[in-house]
C-alpha cells in the first residue's frame, strides 16, 4: 500500500510540473526527499521515466489533430488561439519547424548525456538553475510585454524557420536541469518575437517527440526494473501522471492569459527556498 501511496504522489507530481515552466526535475528531486527515497534508487528512476510517459501520451492526445496535420493525416484544421479558417487552411507549421526546435537540444544532450547526469543532478547546480530559470522568464516576460520585444508571430502558425531555431538554441538551457524545458522554450519564444499562446503551443508540440526519445533511450537501459512483482506501481503512476498532465495542460490553455511567466518564476523562488532548507541543509 505505500508504494501505491508513493506512485500516486509522484504521479501527480509528474503531472503537475511537466509541463508548466516550473521544472520537474526540481520538484522530484525535492519529492523523493520529502518521501525518503534514496537518489540513486534505480527502480525509481525507471518509474519515473514511466510516469513521464504518461504526461507525454496526455500532450499527444490534446494535440492529436495538429499532430495529423503535420503528417497530411487529416483535412481537418485546428485552430490553435482562435485563428481564422483561412489561416489554419494553410496550415504553415510544419515538420520543418519542429525539427528546427527539437535538433539542437537533442543533439547536444547526445554529446553531454554524461555529464548532465553525472553532475548536473547534484543539489546545488539544480538549485542554482530554479532561481536563473526564473530570473529568465521574468526578464524575457518583461521585454514582451513592454512592446522592447515586437511580437510578430501572434499563432503557432505564424512562427517562422528562423524563430523555430532560435527556440530550439534556447531550449537547450533546459539540459541545465532544474531549468525547465517549458520555461526555456516558451520565454524563448517570446524572446524571439512570438505570442506567450504562441509560444505554448509550440513548447508543448515539441515536447512530444523531444521527450518520446529521451525517455525511450533512458528506458532502454532501465526496463528490467519493471518487475511483476512492482508492476501496478507502474502502472499507478502512468495513470495518475496521464490524467493531472491532461487536466494541467487543458486548463493551462484555458487561462493562459491570466497566469504569467512571472507568476511561476516567483514560485520557483519559493521552491528554491524550500529545496535549500529541506535538502541543502
């Protein structure tokens, strides 16, 4: 019973912070603690490759017509922030644009995976990065809203090459964990003349396969973890992450324009104080 109790924490936990600019690495890191898990419990690592995938799969069912789209699977169109008919007919984001945002962090998470593993999970680097992720999104924030930052590109539709791969170059802060991969894209985007909506929706459409190959990789070299005996501990903890991350991301969208960057850079403060008194202490 408490190893359920623990997957559904940590499933919700998953689910929660994937996806908002708030870091979930953090957040586990800080969750294990809280739950005495030791950090190098390799069974817990794999299960939360596990529960990441859930999140995953809820982010590909939200965004399954874009999706389709982008494989001339559908003659549908989606409107992504209330664009005209016309607009979406044209369907200008393309696989192009999501290969520009995803090349650069995978390719250099490639070459580092050791090093961010080996260093970059160590306390003080991911507590480090909560507080200069936050600062960044309050800054990148700042400049948009100031109108020092035009924004040019109000839909995903909208967002060119060029500011797909400069999104991409800025999502590889996010190899820094404890920086976030949402918060290092959808600031970037924002950095680089993009809608806060915009640059959301085109966050979590990379995510999908970003984060399908790092967890399948990982996951290659954890599955004899996955045990009969410990199995619905998995599988717990898929469904828990599956169904927050769904809710998480549907009311996200929904109120998007009420919740800023800034908003949740001031809870990574609060979050960084609390990883100093609980862990760095």
């Amino acid at each position: 019973m408490g190893d359920i109790i623990n997957a559904v924490i940590l499933g919700i936990i998953e689910g929660l912070t994937e996806f908002l600019p708030v870091s979930s690495t953090g957040h586990m890191i800080l969750m294990n603690k809280l739950l005495s898990i030791p950090a190098d419990d390799q069974m817990i690592k794999t299960f939360e490759i596990v529960i990441q995938l859930g999140a995953i799969l809820a982010i590909a069912l939200i965004y399954r017509q874009r999706i389709a789209n982008l494989f001339g699977l559908s003659n549908r169109t989606e409107s992504l922030g209330k664009i005209s008919a016309s607009r979406a007919a044209r369907k200008k984001l393309n696989l192009i644009h999501v290969a520009l945002g995803i090349v650069p962090a995978m390719g250099l998470a490639f070459v580092l995976r050791d090093i961010i593993k080996g260093e970059g999970f160590n306390q003080t680097p991911v507590l480090v990065s909560l507080v200069v992720g936050g600062i960044y999104m309050i800054a990148a924030e700042w400049l948009s809203r100031s109108g020092r930052i035009r924004v040019v590109s109000e839909t995903i539709d909208d967002i060119s090459y060029k500011q797909a791969f400069m999104i991409g170059l800025l999502q590889c802060l996010s190899l820094w964990p404890g920086y976030s991969r949402s918060g290092s894209t959808i600031a970037g985007g924002m950095l680089v003349g993009t809608s806060y909506k915009a640059a959301a929706d085109f966050s979590f459409l990379m995510a999908i396969p970003i984060m399908i190959a790092a967890s399948g990789y990982e996951l290659l070299d954890n599955y004899k973890y996955i045990e009969g005996g410990n199995l619905a501990f998995f599988i717990v903890g898929f469904i828990v992450a599956f169904v927050v991350a769904w809710l998480v991301i549907v009311l996200f969208l929904k109120h998007i324009q009420k919740v800023r960057l800034t908003h949740f850079a001031i809870y990574r403060f609060i979050l960084a104080a609390l990883f100093w008194l609980f862990i760095m202490r």
